[in-house]
C-alpha cells in the first residue's frame, strides 16, 4: 500500500479500491473470496491507536467489512469471506 493511502481511514481506502473489488465479487463470488493479510508485516509504517489511527489490520478489515455490505453478502456468506473459503481451500 501507497505511504499516502497507508495514512488513509478504511472508507477512504475501499473508495480508492471499489473498482477493483467490485471485478473481484462479480468474477469470484463470496465462496471463492477469502481474507487474508500479511500480519504483522502489514503494521510496517502504521502507527496502530496514535492519535486515533487505526492499525492496517483493522482497516483492511473494514474495508472488506464494507465489500460484504456493498455486495449484499448474507451472514453465511460473509462467514465463507472472513474463515470458510480458507477453511475449504486449507483443508481445515
């Protein structure tokens, strides 16, 4: 991520990223979407809860929080973004 859009609040962050995010739902699917994050190299530039920042890890799941909410996604299909998918592709 960009050092300017790093210091960004999540809102900002899907709004500079919808276009892609919106490819990535209607090519993929909720059952073939799965969150992920490189933590902790993720907190690298991000000062996580000074002067009220959020930390990367809590804004990219924001923004994929607000991807769910856009898209309509059901509760269960929320579920397979956020833990299923990887539970099915990881065998666990």
């Amino acid at each position: 991520m960009s050092p300017a859009l790093r210091q960004q609040p999540a809102n900002d962050i899907f709004e500079s990223t919808m276009s892609w995010l919106a490819v990535v739902v209607a090519a993929f699917g909720p059952s073939r979407i799965m969150f992920g994050s490189d933590w902790p190299v993720c907190t690298v530039g991000v000062e996580e809860g000074e002067d009220g920042q959020e930390g990367a890890w809590e804004k990219w799941r924001k923004v994929v929080d607000r991807l769910c909410w856009m898209s309509s996604f059901s509760d269960e299909e929320k579920k397979m973004v956020f833990a299923g998918t990887a539970r099915r592709a990881y065998g666990i």
